[in-house]
C-alpha cells in the first residue's frame, strides 16, 4: 500500500498518510506539480513558512524498468519565484518506490535554527538533531552518513548553499559509489530545503527493484523490450554509453550553437578539449570511468568517473556543466572545469546556473574570461559566504542586476544553459516558454535541431520550432512523471514502439488501461497545472521572453538572431 | 514656445522638436510618464537601448505659483521593472521652464565607454566629453561645474552608483546654494542615466519666475492666494517650515508606526535623538539652518542644513532618510545620520532604498543592528563598487535574495519608507497598489491616518484605507504634474478654495478653461497610462501585494497585521 509521508518542521514531527485517489495515477513531476499546486500559495514567499518542499519517486522507479530511477524534487523556485521540478538520478528514487513511498511533503518552518535529519527505514521514521552536520558539503555529509547508517543508504541532502539560503542551491543525492552528486539542481529548491531546517534525509532499503507490480510477467516482457529499443539506438546504445552528455560538445560546437564567452559566439576553437572524447581519455588513463550507471539498472551509463589531479574524484562530468565552466568561461582546461564542478556538488549549488553566473560575472569585468583559478577562486567564495560568494550563489539573474549587465542569458530569473537560442531556435522556444525557467531537458529540441532525432527542424530557422517545442514539453512532462530518464527520448522519438512499450510496462505494473493518447494528456494536464501555479504567482506572457540581446545581437557563425515572434511564442501552449 | 529637446546618446548628438499637441496640455509626471509609455517598449531592459530618461518641469514651474520647482524624471526602473517618475525639489526645473523646454528626452546608447556632459543655455545647447568627471561623487561634479560654467547654473548629475549601474541610483540637482542632494531619488534612474553614458546636464539660465503666463494678473492673484493657503494650515506653515519633515519621527513614533529594527516594532525609544526637533537645535547650534527652501519661491521651506562634526554639511536630512539609517537601524546618533545620508547623496544612491536595504543586511546578520561606524564603512563600499557595495547599491529586494532573508520590506521591488504599513494602513495600501513600487509619496495617507489631515481614517483599522489611498493617489499624480511640491497637499486637503486655486493658476497661466474635475480626471489618466505599461511589463495582481510577513507578523504597539484582504487591495483602481 503506498503512502505519503508529510514532515512538518515547524515542530519537527511527521506522519503517514493515505494517498487520496485524486494522486493515486501520479508520480514524479505530475505529483510534485500537482501538490505544490493544491497546496502551496503561488504567491508566497518561497523561503518562507508557506512553501513546501516534495520529494517523489516517478510512477516506474522501484522496478526491472530499465534506466527508471529518476527522482523529482518540487516546490515554488526562490530563483524563478515559479513551480519548480528538478529531477535527478541516484539510487534515492528506487530505494523510496520499494518503501512503498510515493512522496514526502516537507512543510513548515522551523521558529529557530539548527538542522535536523530525517531518517527512513523499512521500520519506521526518525528526527534527528544534526548541528553537527550543518555547514559540511555533500561529499563528506553522505559519507558522514553512509558510515553512520550502512553503506547502502542513500543520503538527500544540501550543501552549505542551501543552508545559507542560496537561491541557485540545489538537492543532491548519491549514486551507488556514495558519490553525492545526483543532483535535482535546477531553481534553488536546495534553498527550500535549508528554509525547513532539514539537512539530510537518509533512506535505508535493501530493496532496488522490488515495488509491488501487478502482472510481472507482462511487466518483465515490456520491460525487456524497452530495453533492446535503447539499446539498439545510436545515441542511447551507443553514444551516451561511450561519452556520456559530453559527447555533445563536439557536437553543438560543430553546429555553431555552442554558447561561448557569455552568449557571445557560436564555436570554441579549444572545445575538444573539454569535450567528451577527451574527457574518457583522460578519465581512463587516470583510472577513472568513462562510462557509469547513475542508478541500479541503467542500461544507457552515461556518467562518468573523473579522477581530478588533487586525487579527488569528479562524477560525472555532464555536458551542460562542461560547456558552463568551459566555452562559457573561455576556460578549455578540463581540471579546471572538474574543479569547478566539484566545488558546486560540494556546496551544493547547481553547476549550470553557477556557469551562467560566472559568465555574467565576467562579461561584468568583475573576473576575467579564460582565467580558470580566478574562476576557481571565485566559486570557492561560495562556501565562505562572502558578499561575492553569495552573489554567485543568488544566480545570473541576480548577479547581472547586482552588476548592472544587460546580457544576462536567462528566462524568468534562470540561466540559459549549454545550446544558443539563435543557432538551436527550437530549444529557444523552450527557454523561453517552459513553466521551469530557462530549462534545456523542459523540451529539448536539440533531438531534430541538431542531432536529427525524431525527424529534422533547420535550428537556424523559425519554421516548426514551435510545434517541435510544444510537443518535446508535452513528452517531457509525462517522462518526468514516469520516473525514466529523459534521455529514453532520443529512442522513443525514433521507435513507433518506444511509447506503447512505456505504457505497457505502467499498466503492468498498476493494472491500467492507459493509453498513449492518455500519456499525451497527462502531459498536457502537468503543463496546464504548472502554468496556472506560474499565472497566480504573477507570471504574464511577458515572462515567457528571451533576453533583448538574443534578437538583437547577430550571433556567428551562422549570424542568426532569435526571431520567433512574440506571437508564434504565445502559440506554446495552445492546448 | 516650448519645445522638447531629444538627445540621442548612441551618436551624442541632439534635436529641438515642436510639442506635439497631445502632450501641450501636460507637465511634470503626466509628461513623462506619457512620453515613457509612448516610446519605451515596456518588456525592454531598463539599462539598454530602448529605454528612455524624460526630465519634465512642472506645468506651474518657473513662474510665482509658490513651491512650483519639482522637476519630474521619467523611465522604466531598474529597480521595479515598471515605469517610474522619480520628482526633486532644487532650482533646475524652474531653469528648464523659462528655457522654455518642456521635456527632455535622453534615448539611445553609446556603443564605447566614456561619459558626457549636456550643456544647455538660453543661446543653444552642447555636448561635451568629461570623462575626467567620471567617478566623481555628486557634490564634487557639481562644484566643479559651478566652476566652470557659472554659480547660477543648475547641474543635474549621477554619482558613481549610477555610472556603476547599481539599480537604485538616484539623480540629483542642486538647490540654490549648490548643495546636490536635490534627488529624483526612488527606482534606480541614475542607473538609466549612466547607462546612456550622460554623467551631468547643466542648465544655465538666468530667468527662475518668467515662464510665460497668458493673464499675469489672473495668475498673479491666484499665486498670491495660493501662498496664504499654504501658510495658513498647520503643517505648510508651521510644522514644516519649523522642523522640516523630520517633524514627522516623534508624531510617528508616538503614533506606533514607526518602522523599528527591520519593520519589527513600532516604537524606538531613542526617536528623540534623531527627530526634527533634535536636528533643529544641533543644526542651529552649529551654525546651520533648521529651515531652508529647495528652491526659490518655496513658501514651506522644509529643508535644513546640518553641519556635520568633520565640516562637511548635509542638506537637508529628510524624516524618510533619518528613518532608514535611524530606527529602522535602531541608530539614534544624529551625525551618524547625516554621515550615511552624505554619502548616499555623494555616491548617487537612494536614501530611502539604501535605508531598507541595510535593514535586510542587518537582519541577515551580514552587519550588526544599531553599530554606526559599521553601517558607514558598509555604504562607503558602494562607491568603491566592491561585492558588498553592490549589492547594497542594488536594493533591498536583490540584496534579500542575496542573502536568503525572508523579511524584506518591499513591493515591486522596491523598498518601503519610514510608515509601517500595519499601524498606517493607508499608506500600505498605497505601497502595495501604486504603480511606483513602495512609495509612501505616491499616496500619502498618513494625512488622514495620523496627521489628521483631510479628515481622519484609524490608522489600525482597515476600513476607508483603500477609498483614502485611492482619492490620494488620482490627487497625488495630478499634483505631481502641476510641478507643484506635493506637500501642498496638506493645505489642499484641508482648506476647500485649495484646489480651485491651483487650477486658477493653470488656467491663468495657459489660457485653458480646466475645472477640479478636470484635474482629478488628469490624475486617473495618468495613474491607467502607467498601470498600462505596467501590465505590458508583466506587472499583475500579484504585484499589488504586501510581503508576507506584515499580515503574519503583529506589530508593536497596537498589535497590528495587515488585513486589507487581496480582493480589496484590487479595488484601488476601479475607475
């Protein structure tokens, strides 16, 4: 019987609670969304007593479904001041599915400080003080921890940032190493977290892929097929397996969409070696991994393991946060960029935001571009909460009012990560429109912009990018929901079985009738749902914008600039 | 005949150009808010190419009308996101007036860095580079322009906040004695300014009542009764000219609305020491004047000159700042005031906004409360531009995000003045619904709330607030377009001929036939056009709101929250 498990840390206490049937079909970003919906106040203060923190595990995590163990974490973003779902892998997701947990709502606000834990086992649940803990990073809280509660557990937790209130502060959680780097990043929800009190949530579960299903015949052939359909694609079965989402670095930079200096121009004479195919060769000649499983059962193993030279080790190194403290930066060192990396999974800030701030930091003048230990040095402030430290932390958005910069790449108070908006129009649309904020996996429409994925839409030219981006955002929703990676999209979009095969394994599993016209609707109705908490919190079409310097500034080597109309914007969400 | 001086700063160059009919009937804030909403795109960033700086005189300003120097100035805010006139006393909009110029438009952007000068004289104008002016603070700027170009001239400048971009950069004229602290201070226009690379106008102009007037003899006898209704009331010809508005902190005070330690309490018991009354004896005993007129003709005479202990003098000291770096600090040492209110106006910044923004560092615990020296070395950054002068230079709303505090007293993003909005709900009406962000000018209901002017509506209580923010705000537009000093209002709404004077004058003046209920027409006209281009901005309901805190808070000592519920809050603008 799953349940919801509610926390109230205004008096550090919790209950059980049956799920109400109108959350019963709902998992990951459909059930987080859908109660930060029902009952958080769009407009209150995200830091404050009113917003809730929730933690979900998707509707296939828990089971043989291969590459299903996404987590989704929800709240209204202190970055975006919108509905918020960050998803991450690790082995978390998995381990509250076969606890018979379908969320934790995290409400309430503790009247003084100190940090607590939350600890959940098979057996029962406990609070505990943890000042002890408060102000370490990720890295040596999960290992605090996997020592104190068994090396299997898995550990959620945030980084002095989200202690410090952060508004770019992310949640993290571990892989099966204990590596703790797993992270929902996205919109400052580890902020949330810190507001509660709450350091570290550990979830104690022998059990990886034993949630209830309820015609596990049917559910293991579906899932078997869903497997072979990754597998025997090109980017599923082959490319992420060897290079992880770094291998997109040459790729974006041959497409000319690859950001550097701020947003400035579209290719890095020195990205390759920041790139994916270095980083295995360095990764393997140091003895780390090129290739890794974020969680149990992930066919796709696009981490990877980088040993750095101070003999610490980086994992993974994702394509988005290569290109924030890269071509970005103009920094091609990739120790420099695994430094910065781990700085942020230590702090516990998200690496792509943290790129984009430093990138408005440097266009400020105030660090220079191309100086990685400046870099360095800078982010290291974080930690110590300096003034500049915290403005790192508070975001792009924030950072470029702070330093008075008109070329700030972000949408609704969120960074813009990783594929120009002039030269990949389709991923534009999505940044600018998406519910998230600025949000490249929203609707990621580098599939048939730039990889020719599901068909082929020219990334230089307006025509289609709506309709691409539209339906990329309607999938991605109901995929957050399911607890699969988003990266079974690039098979899905070129597999007419991709899609029933997912169905099939949820009405396996939950004795459905589900069909795929049912998952395009519960798509759409998670889209319809966030963008009614966005319209209450105070949100117009004229949030739903790129930057002025996007359709202004031409933008090389194709020389495009944005141009899909405000209008053609408007036409996203016409459902 | 008057004209309108557009200057274009992306190629430094200038035009004179007819009035268009549309605008003939407009002065002040009509005019700049209209001009703004005409030419300025409302999504566009405040610090680019296509925002606009509009300087108006007032429509009675540079003839006898008493107390019609306030200058208006125009834009979209860096600081709220909407559109925004910011008004000054001080001798320049008397000066533009019998230039016989209208408005001036400053539009474009300088690709290069480097700053320039606007020379404007009765013969013709000029522009002129002087970047050895750049960095310089306001007093010296201008004292090295009274140099240059004659001790009569008027010179409006920026700080280096605003050459820094910080979004609460104000701009700032000189009163007679050449005094720059004369400042349009609220909503970041000196940012706009230095955006445009404009570091100061200099207006010489020997003439200061000759604008021309249709029937002198009409106009000079409205003038002459319009003088006997300001000296006759209480406030405009007592209270004022006696302790200036510092008069206000010990009625405040004693009135429990006195916003303490970050809007915590309404009382501090050391109100005394930084008071009007206080300010008077110190200023006199040091040689300085405990009243003083911003400009000629004013009848008031509110302002003072207070020698500080290191020779310097500030002027004047007004309640709003003596509340921001007083109570609201709990700092009670009047040259500890003066100090921080000098180097605000020195630096280019807002008072108010920097008040409410080391509020937010205090409570952050970023600074100590209550610790002089501290706060000094901590504003004497921003002219330094250091992180934490920055962030202090970007406002109470930006700095809360920094540092993670939940307690920000602000709307629209811009800091709330010196009423609490709980014990004087009137102005919180005003602070949550005016278009300006909070702005205790905009709709000051402390007349009926506390002064018992205009009649009397219970402070504590929420009954009749929106009807008194609403009739104060159509009122205070229109006045702000007479260029008529808003403190009038005192008189106006206590003596019934007032009115029908000031529209006498306008009459006598331009030869119209307007009646009160044309004024009060003009006033909803110009509130709707600045709504508009709010909306268009993004700005919705939501926006209308008061942060969380003051209607979960009770305040000290009426035990007080704010009530005005969201559905009454939306009744403000129901015309």
């Amino acid at each position: 019987m799953q349940k919801i498990l509610r926390v109230n840390m205004a008096n550090r206490d919790f209950k059980i609670e049956d799920v109400p049937q109108k959350y019963a079909a709902m998992g990951g970003r459909a059930l987080t969304s859908q109660l930060i919906a029902d009952e958080v106040p769009a407009t209150c203060n995200a830091l404050g007593e009113f917003n809730k923190l929730v933690i979900a595990p998707g509707l296939l995590s828990g089971t043989q479904a291969p590459s299903s163990g996404r987590l989704s974490v929800g709240g209204k973003s202190p970055l975006t001041g919108g509905i918020k779902e960050a998803n991450a892998g690790g082995i978390t997701s998995q381990k509250l599915a076969n606890l018979g947990i379908k969320a934790i709502i995290i409400e309430g606000k503790p009247a003084g400080k100190g940090f607590s834990l939350l600890k959940i086992t098979p057996d029962g649940m406990e609070m505990l003080p943890v000042d002890d803990l408060a102000g370490k990073g990720t890295y040596e809280v999960t290992a605090i921890c996997r020592q104190r509660y068994g090396d299997k557990v898995a550990v959620i937790t945030i980084g002095p940032a989200g202690e410090m209130l952060m508004p770019s502060a992310g949640v993290t959680n571990n892989d099966s190493d204990g590596n703790s780097s797993r992270y929902a990043g996205r919109g400052g929800l580890g902020a949330v977290m810190g507001s509660k009190g709450l350091k570290a949530i550990v979830v104690d579960c022998p059990k990886t892929f034993d949630a209830p299903v309820q015609d596990p015949v049917r559910f293991k052939a579906a899932a078997k097929k869903f497997a072979k359909i990754l597998l025997d694609h090109p980017v599923c079965g082959q490319g992420l397996p060897a290079y992880g989402t770094n291998v997109l670095m040459n790729i974006i930079n041959e497409a000319g969409a690859l950001p550097v200096r701020n947003f400035s121009y579209g290719r890095f004479d020195k990205a390759g070696e920041v790139s994916g195919e270095k980083l295995a060769e360095v990764a393997n000649a140091r003895g780390g991994k090129a290739t890794h499983a974020c969680h149990p059962g992930c066919v796709m193993r696009c981490s990877n393991v980088y040993p750095m030279p101070d003999g610490k080790v980086c994992s993974p190194i994702e394509y988005e946060t290569a290109w924030g403290f890269g071509p970005n930066l103009e920094i091609s060192d990739l120790d420099v960029v695994a430094k910065l990396n781990y700085i942020c999974n230590d702090v516990g800030l998200d690496t792509v935001e943290a790129g984009c701030t430093l990138g408005v930091l440097a266009e400020a003048g105030a660090i220079p571009f191309g100086d990685g230990p400046v870099a360095i040095a800078a982010l290291e402030e974080v930690g110590n909460g300096t003034p500049l430290g915290r403005i790192i932390g508070s975001g792009a958005t924030n950072a470029g009012k702070v330093f008075g910069v008109t070329r700030v790449p972000a949408v609704k108070g969120q960074g813009i990560p990783a594929y120009d908006p002039r030269s990949c129009k389709g991923n534009g649309v999505t940044y600018a429109t998406t519910t998230m904020g600025a949000d490249h996996t929203a609707g990621y429409a580098v599939t048939a912009n730039i990889l020719k994925v599901g068909g082929f839409v020219d990334p230089t030219q307006k025509g289609g990018q709506v309709e691409l981006s539209r339906n990329l955002q309607v999938a991605t929703a109901a995929i957050d929901a399911s607890g699969l990676c988003l990266f079974v999209a690039f098979a899905v979009l070129d597999n007419p079985e991709g899609l029933p095969t997912i169905v099939e394994m949820i009405n396996a599993q939950y004795g459905t009738a589900l069909t795929v016209d049912d998952v395009v609707a519960l798509g759409q109705s998670i889209l319809k749902t966030e963008r009614q908490f966005n319209k209450e919190a105070g949100f117009t079409k004229a949030d739903d914008r790129l930057p002025e310097f996007f359709s202004k500034e031409v933008f090389a080597p194709h020389n495009t600039q944005f141009d899909v109309s405000d209008e053609e914007l408007d036409e996203v969400f016409n459902f």
